[in-house]
C-alpha cells in the first residue's frame, strides 16, 4: 500500500497552462473541468510507496488534439511543461 499518491492534471490552452483536476490523500480530489479550448491534457503523478522510499514521478498523456501545429505553437509560446512541474519524468 502506497504512503502517498496524487496526481495533478495540466490543461495547455490558448491562456497558457491551466489547471485541472487534482488528486491528493487517497481520494480526496479537486474537480475542475477541462477548459473547451484545451489542446493538450497531461497528468503528473506522484507515488511514494513508503514513509522510507524516495516518491516516483510520472506522466501520462490524458488528451491531445490532432492539432499538433497548435501543440508546437502554444508549447513554443507558454512552455513545454507548465511552471513547477519540472521534477516529473
């Protein structure tokens, strides 16, 4: 059984890096709806599997347009990854 897990989801818009959904403490979640003009959603993740273990770092793509010139242009513009979220793999 893991110590800690939560997961935060990441929204790449014409605004910039919006923020989604998180999940904290097994459960406990901040709902937040995908922006309409969201072109790309990633989700970091953390788990630490022990008071003793060192957490992991993930991400997953959770949506992408097939915009990808959209993509390229709004990450050129606000960043490849949104501010803070720079430890995740």
């Amino acid at each position: 059984m893991a110590a800690d897990r939560e997961s935060y989801d990441m929204h790449l818009t014409s605004r910039g890096w919006i923020k989604g959904t998180s999940e904290t403490g097994f459960g406990a979640a901040e709902v937040i709806p995908t922006p309409p003009d969201t072109v790309l959603t990633i989700q970091f993740n953390q788990n630490t599997s022990s008071i003793y273990s060192k957490p992991d770092y993930w991400v997953d793509v959770i949506f992408k347009s097939s915009d990808e010139t959209a993509i390229a242009a709004l990450k050129e513009r606000f960043g490849a990854r949104p501010p803070g979220f720079h430890r995740w793999g």
